[in-house]
C-alpha cells in the first residue's frame, strides 16, 4: 500500500493540474455579446393624418407631433426623470431672481440644408409664439407675448421675464424654425406654407419624401442626418405609414409592412399580448382623472369638512372604476404631481380603499343612516339635521366619462351617499362648470403636457379660487406659501422639497379626488433592440433615445484564449 501511495498521488495531482488549465482557458475564451451595427429600416404605423409637420403646429395632431420629434430638436430636452437637459443649447445662465435666462447654443449644430444653427433661429421661433395670429392656445401666446427675447450674438439670446418663473427652462424644448427659410413669414401664414411639407430641422432624422399611394400620402421617410450634432442613429431611415385606425395598423405589422405600431388601444390590445414577436412598452399618460370638490358650495357646506372628503375617497375602489371604464389599461394615483418625475415625494402613501373606515368617518361627523336600512335600499341613505348626505356629479358626456361616473356613484352610495349624475356636454364642462363654479363635484381631466415641470400653482394657489383655475375653491396658506417659493427659486434641490411639503399637505387635506392614470403603449417588433422608454409627458417621447435603437447587430471577436501563468 506504501508503495501504491506516492505514485497514485502524483497522478492525481496530474490529472487536477490539466482540468485546471483547461478551465482557465475555457473560461478565458469569451463570447462578446451582439453590438449595434448601422444600418437597417424601421417601419412604424400611425393612427390619424398627416397636417402640418412644424413643431410650432402640432400641438393638436399627435400623428404630427410623433414625425416632428425625430426631424426637429429644440433648446433643451428632458431626462428619465423630466429634468432639462441641453441639446441644442450647449449651456444656460438663470438670473438669481429666475427672470433672467441666457442661452448659449452649440457650434456644431446645422441645419438639415447645412447651415448652422443661429441665435437668429431662437428669435424667429419664438417670436411666432407672440404673434395676434399665432393659432395655438390662447394662454400660451399671452405667456409668450410679456417675454422680451434679446439677441446677444451669433449665439447666444437671453429670455427677460417680467416675473420670476422657475419651470421657463421646460418651455424651450420647442423644436426650433430655420429663420434663413422663414423670415418674415408671420404665424398665420405658416399654417398653409410649403415649408410644412418640406421641413428641415435640426433633429437626428432629415425629411426625405412623403410616401404616396394613389396621389394621396400613405406616410413618410426620413433619414439619418449625417450632420446630426448628437449620437448618430444606428438605423438608416424611419419610415411611418398612415391608418385610420388601430385594427388597420395591426394588419399592417401582421402582413410585414411595419415593425412597430405608434398606439395600442383597447380595440387591440388583447390579440397584440398574444402576440411573442411583439414588445408591449407602456408607461402613464400625463393626465389624471379627477373630482373636483366645490368647497365654497353655498348649500353643499360638509364639502368644506376634511374629513367628509377623505371618507368619500376612501370608498372609492379605484382599481376597479380603472378595469371598468378602461379595461384596466390606468394607473392609481398616490397624488396630485405625476410618479417618476423629479418633483414627486417618493414616500407618500396612496389613501386606501376603506368602505368601513369611510363609513365610520361619516358615523363619526354625525351622518346616520336609518335602522335596519341596508345598500341598495331607497331608504339607504344618510342624514344630518334633515339634511340629507347627496351630491350632484357632472361629468362630460362620453362613454369613458360615463362608466367613470357610474362607477362612482355606485361606490359612494354604498356607504349612504345619494348621488345624482349630471351629463355635460363635453365641449360645455369647461366654460359652463368648472369656470363658474357651477358644480358640488365634477369628473374631469387635469392635462400636464407639455412640460413636465409639475407647476401646481394654477390649481392649488389660493389666488387662482375666483377667477383661475383652482375649481375647488381651496384656500390653505401653507400650500400657497410653498408653491410661491417653489415657482421663483431656480434650484431644483429646493424646490423638489417645497413640492414634497405641498404633497403630504393635500393628501391630508384632500381639496379634489385623484382617481386616476389613463396609460399609452405601444408595440414594438423583438427584433428592433435597444429600445428603452422611461416616464412620458407625450406618446412621441417614445423616441427620445431612438438613436440607440438598432436592427443590425454585429458580433465583436472573441476574446483570444490566454494561457496559464507559467504555461509554455
């Protein structure tokens, strides 16, 4: 056995030392993942039509919106977060007092023609926002017009304010007009000028030709811009192709004539989950359902009682109102600034749904209901020095609105609440309810694009109760104090602060009842990779890293095998 003991060692020993340097080298011999390559054409569908495509025009055509994101770019753009970043604008300088922005562009920006980008361009550009015939909204060429626009140089403008205004930043994201192609052409001459159908901007894609079927447009081709100042696309050229609707654009990614498709809606949704080649991306719309409360009713005075309005959120499933009203394609809100954005108080708790505790908060402020009466009954119903608990809901008339209201009256009557609902014409909730304060609650939509600086003020400051937009009539200095302090100081750390104060505030106090996130998505081919899409302000930020997506990937050289140390 001694003798048998040293040689069996030693080929041991050996056969150890082998797989060793065999392990080594395996394991050294590497496989480089798939890297992007240039080249390749993605094909996507669009629901609607094409009108103008000019980024000064097409705040109301999605479609629009969707084409000029990649051929234009503007002064700043936005992170994951909302926050601004610079894209055309190489810096910018923020008086102390937020009245004062100076602009400096960056020299290898050129125009799709060649040309370089100007301070000249600014100037033109947003000098169409002041324009009598500007066409877009009313309030934001008022905005505009008090902004002095002054030319420092070549390139550089400086914005003066005639007021602080810490989210102005937000509203330079505006794709920029060539003014060496439009000088002297006015607002409302642009809207039926040629330029808008044969636009040069400044963004990674150029317009190449629209494509026609029939001496009618079927869509677009663009192509990457060689001279882009920014990460050149990896694919060569995008193409959109025009339907009517969802179910023509899904035939359409079926039979291979497009890769992706700008909207899933419900009509499509269920065939494109059942769909392995397709990606679905969504994320939350920037509008949020909601009821405002008329706190200053002069008959409906338990509105203006905290604690009532916390009872009539707290019997309020909304998951189920989202199923309902939107086959479950919406989001819960925790409050009244949107998830993801820099501005949002991570920490703050959504109000549960609770009938119990809503009950016995209403049990609590002495609304009773009669003995042995049980939900569903005509007799279910709570009161208070015969006064009973009702309140009339308007909504818009539509049939989303409609299942929302439903839904919600259903709720609040179980708990004793009678609620009779209010049809509106849609085209009549804004100037015969909201504005008058003609209402004890209203059903509606609060719409955060196009910026994504939340900017509460509008609705929660207690200056905006007559006359603004704060519809509830809420007056809480604190929350006045905060939202003052966080428009005029241009420091984002700070700000992020006051706003978190004036969250935690009105989940406490409840002024309106958030209910909920209508979501976006959109459908995507597996083989288009590199595809990311973070928090949305608009669907046409599904494209605002368009230039990491790729179809053609290439496989980089394997590692070459190293040997062992000492190895000959």
């Amino acid at each position: 056995m001694r003798r048998l003991r040293w040689p069996l060692l030693i080929a041991v020993g050996g056969i150890l030392l082998i797989l060793g340097l065999l392990l080594q080298q395996s394991t050294s011999t590497t496989e480089a993942p798939p890297q992007p390559a240039v080249g390749g054409v993605y094909t996507e569908a669009l629901i609607g039509r094409i009108q103008r495509l000019n980024p000064i025009l097409d705040l109301f055509n999605q479609t629009d919106r969707d084409i000029d994101r990649l051929i234009y770019s503007g002064l700043v753009r936005f992170d994951s977060r909302g926050m601004p970043q610079k894209d055309l604008a190489s810096e910018w300088a923020i008086s102390a007092d937020a009245t004062l922005y100076t602009i400096t562009l960056r020299e290898d920006a050129l125009w799709h023609d060649g040309e370089p980008v100007t301070s000249d361009d600014i100037i033109y550009t947003f000098s169409k926002l002041q324009d009598e015939d500007f066409p877009g909204p009313e309030d934001l060429r008022d905005f505009w017009k008090a902004v002095n626009i002054v030319r420092l140089d070549e390139r550089s403008v400086q914005f003066q304010l005639p007021e602080p205004f810490a989210p102005f930043l937000d509203y330079l994201a505006v794709g920029l007009l060539p003014d060496h192609l439009l000088r002297g052409v006015s607002a409302g001459e642009l809207v039926d000028h040629p330029f808008n159908l044969a636009p040069v901007g400044t963004g990674p894609f150029r317009f190449d030709r629209f494509i026609l079927e029939d001496e009618s447009i079927r869509g677009v081709s663009l192509s990457a811009f060689e001279g882009y100042y920014g990460q050149r696309p990896f694919m060569e050229r995008v193409e959109f192709y025009i339907f009517p609707d969802s179910s023509e654009a899904l035939d359409a990614y079926q039979d291979g004539t497009v890769l992706g498709i700008g909207t899933i809606d419900n009509q499509i949704l269920t065939e494109v989950l059942a769909m392995p080649q397709m990606n679905l991306h969504t994320a939350r719309l920037p509008r949020m359902g909601i009821i405002f409360l008329n706190l200053k009713h002069p008959v409906k005075e338990f509105l203006a009682d905290k604690q009532i309005r916390k009872a009539l959120m707290q019997a309020l499933n909304r998951e189920h109102i989202i199923h309902l009203a939107f086959d479950g394609q919406g989001i819960v809100p925790t409050g009244p600034i949107m998830p993801g954005t820099w501005a949002f108080a991570e920490s703050l708790q959504q109000h549960p749904f609770d009938p119990e505790e809503a009950a016995r908060i209403l049990d609590d402020e002495e609304w009773t209901l009669p003995a042995g009466a049980l939900p569903g009954d005509p007799a279910y119903l709570r009161t208070k020095d015969e006064q009973f608990l009702s309140l009339e809901l308007a909504y818009a008339d539509t049939p989303a609105f409609t299942q929302v209201a439903e839904a919600v009256a259903f709720y609040w009557e179980q708990i004793g609440i009678k609620v009779d609902l209010r049809p509106v014409d849609p085209a009549a909730m804004l100037n015969e309810i909201l504005e008058p304060r003609e209402f004890e609650a209203a059903l509606t939509e609060l719409v955060f694009s196009p910026y994504p600086d939340p900017d509460p003020y509008p609705f929660w400051h207690d200056s905006q109760t007559e006359t603004g937009q704060n519809y509830s009539g809420f007056e809480d200095r604190n929350i006045s104090i905060w939202l003052e302090q966080a428009r005029t100081t241009p420091d984002y750390g700070r700000r992020a602060d006051l706003y978190a104060s004036f969250q935690y505030r009105f989940q406490d106090q409840l002024p309106a009842l958030p209910l909920y996130y209508p979501t976006y998505s959109f459908g995507i081919d597996a083989q288009v990779q590199g595809v990311t899409m973070g928090p949305m302000i608009d669907p046409a930020d599904r494209f605002n890293r368009i230039e990491e997506w790729f179809l053609i990937a290439q496989r980089a050289p394997a590692a070459q095998p190293t040997p062992a140390s000492g190895a000959n």
